[in-house]
C-alpha cells in the first residue's frame, strides 16, 4: 500500500496529523516522499485494521511487520 492509499485510509491528512502528532504540512510531505518507518510502525500499531491481518510465513505464523 503506499503513502497515498495509507494516509486516505487512516481518514486523512489532518487525521493521521493529529495522530501522530505532528503539523498537517509533515504528512503532506509523507505523501510525495513516503512515510518515515519509524512513523509506519507506529501506524500500523496504533491502527491495525487499516492494514489488514499479518502476513503468515510458512509455518503458518503471524510475521511481526515491524522487523
């Protein structure tokens, strides 16, 4: 998924601002450079439905998405 679809998914410019709290200007920037990892895990822990379920490996186990 990238920066766009994620930002537009979490409800936003100024909703994933305030989440994170940082300015709306930071995350605009997000959106023509991606969004910083340290930022992404964050996300995705903080809302975990917008990413949907884990990726299994092959033994059938959830994989950790942040390492």
């Amino acid at each position: 998924m990238d920066a766009n679809k994620i930002i537009d998914a979490l409800g936003g410019t100024f909703a994933v601002a305030r989440l994170c709290k940082v300015k709306p200007p930071s995350v605009s920037e997000w959106r023509k450079h991606g969004i910083p990892d340290a930022r992404l895990q964050y996300l995705m822990l903080a809302r975990p439905e917008v990413f949907g379920p884990a990726p299994a490996n092959d033994a059938g186990q959830e994989v950790d998405r942040a390492a």
